[in-house]
C-alpha cells in the first residue's frame, strides 16, 4: 500500500503521536535552553507554579521560551513530518502554494471587518449558563477559564518594543503557522477523505481546533474562526491564506493590548473593554459577507484562469 493509501484513521493517529512525541521533546529542550541560562532550579519551580502567581521578569523569560519551544514542537515539526510520510511532495500536501495579493488583500480586509461581531459573540458566549444542575460543572470550566484568561494576561504584559516583538512570534507568527499546518493543512484533509465531505471536514476540524483550548467561554468564536479559516482554504486553495488571516486575528490582541498598555491601561481594565454596539456589529457582520463573497467569486475566477 503506498503512503497517499494510508486509511484516514491510521493517518490521524500517526499525526498525533507524532505531535505528542514532538511537544514532549521540544518542551524538555525549552527547559533546557532556560535552565542553562537561569538554572534549573528555579525554571522548573517557575513552570510548576500556577498561572495565579505573581511571576517576575526572570519568570516570563523562562515561560516565554518554554511556550514557544513547545509550540513549535506540538504545531511546526509533527506537522511537516506528517506531510512528508503522506506525500513526497509534502508541500503540496499542504497546499503551501502561492496566490494573488488580491487574495490577500481580500484575507486581511475580512479579518479587520469580522472583529465586532466576533467580539460580539465571545461577550455572549462568556455569558453562558448551564441548568442548576451541572452547577458544579460550570464552575469547573470557568475556573479553567479564569486560569487560562490569566496565563494569557501574564503573558502579554509588554514594556518595550523587544517585547512586543517576542510576543508577536509566540502568541501570533508561530501560532498561526502551527496550527494552520495542523488543523487545516493536516486534519482537514484527514477529516475530508475520511467523511467524503468538504464542509463536513471543515466544521469537524473547526470544532477540534476550538476545543483543544479548553477555554469553554469562548468555544463558539473560535469555532467559527476555525471554519472561516477552513473556507479560506477551500475556496482559496493555499495554506498561506488562512496562515495569513491567523496572524492577523491573533497579531491585533498583541498589538492592541501594546497600544492600550503604552497608554497606562492595565491587562485587567483591557478586559473590562465593553464590546461595539450592536449597529457597529450589524455593519460588520454586512461587510464581512459582502467581502467573503468577493473573495469566493475572486478564488473562482482565477482557478478558471489556470
């Protein structure tokens, strides 16, 4: 059986020992790279530590170099493995093929355009109740919640342009490239040849990539996301597009959350920002389909042309 053969349930198990594998070896290497430098004594009573602590400079040093090691390790590297024990031509297998700026330009215009709505839908999901009965359970996941909203904050404390710019390759370059290989570039292809279905895969996939955050109360735009991100693949037929509409999605926290911070507005009054009013998300969720729409009939028309 050669290796395009390989039946869809083999090949997701194979993509996720090799991200297993790799996360755990790229993690060690982090701690490594961090002890030799601040001891590791202190990197591992840094790591152990709950994302509640107080944590100094030195502290979100060595977590920034652990998160982006394993990161790349989880993401980057299982990644293009997989692809090159599908396929000789690993980045064909991921479409990592180039397209037109107008494509581009289409990407980031539908980004900047769907940021009302999407923060619209975060604060309504974030509202969230479950019946009286799974009380306990709810308060489980806003707790997860909580600790992850927490670890972010942490990490997006930034006093200088250095740290803006480590912050951009960890929280958004690395991010997007990683997980667009994985989540759109491998799985979605998985989940297509397993169901037969182009927009069944995408939605399966949008759904695994927003609950591998394990943030609940911010399930539903994340999985829209996912899906916006699967569609721009489709019909734009690169992985460069949703790589690109990544980035920006999560380049514009850090960036903003800098701005709001150079201003003296802490992390915690940046959360208490009250969402676009509901005419300003009216307007954006317009614009946003009129500028998917353009981007289908675009996509369209220039496979046509090859």
């Amino acid at each position: 059986m050669s290796q395009t053969e390989r039946h869809p349930s083999l090949s997701l198990l194979l993509l996720i020992v090799l991200a297993l594998a790799s996360a755990l070896v790229f993690t060690i290497l982090g701690v490594v790279i961090a002890g030799s430098i601040y001891g590791f004594n202190h990197i591992l009573y840094t790591i152990s530590a709950p994302a509640s602590w107080k944590r100094n400079e030195i502290d979100m040093v060595v977590l920034k170099i652990t998160q982006i090691c394993s990161s790349f390790g989880m993401f980057v590297v299982p990644a293009l493995l997989f692809a090159k024990m599908e396929r000789k031509n690993w980045a064909s297998y991921l479409k990592l093929r180039t397209t037109s700026y107008l494509l581009i330009v289409f990407t980031a215009l539908i980004m900047l355009a769907s940021m009302p709505i999407l923060e619209w839908i975060t604060t309504w999901n974030q509202k969230m109740e479950l019946p009286p009965i799974l009380r306990s359970i709810e308060q489980w996941m806003r707790n997860k919640e909580d600790t992850a909203k927490e670890f972010v904050n942490n990490l997006l404390v930034m006093h200088t342009k250095n740290a803006l710019l480590i912050n951009l390759l960890m929280l958004a370059i690395i991010p997007a490239v990683g997980e667009e290989l994985i989540f759109r570039g491998c799985l979605q292809r998985i989940f297509s040849r397993w169901v037969e279905n182009q927009h069944a895969s995408i939605w399966i996939v949008a759904f695994i990539f927003s609950a591998i955050h394990l943030q609940f109360f911010g399930f539903l735009p994340r999985m829209l996301l996912g899906a916006l991100f699967g569609y721009l693949l489709l019909w734009g037929g690169s992985l460069y597009i949703p790589i690109f509409a990544h980035f920006i999605n999560n380049a514009m926290v850090v960036i903003v959350s800098y701005i709001y911070q150079q201003q003296g507005i802490s992390m915690d009054q940046i959360d208490r920002t009250e969402p676009s009013t509901w005419y300003i998300c009216l307007v954006s969720f317009a614009v946003t389909a009129i500028l998917l729409y353009g981007f289908y009939t675009r996509s369209l028309n220039q496979r046509k042309s090859i």
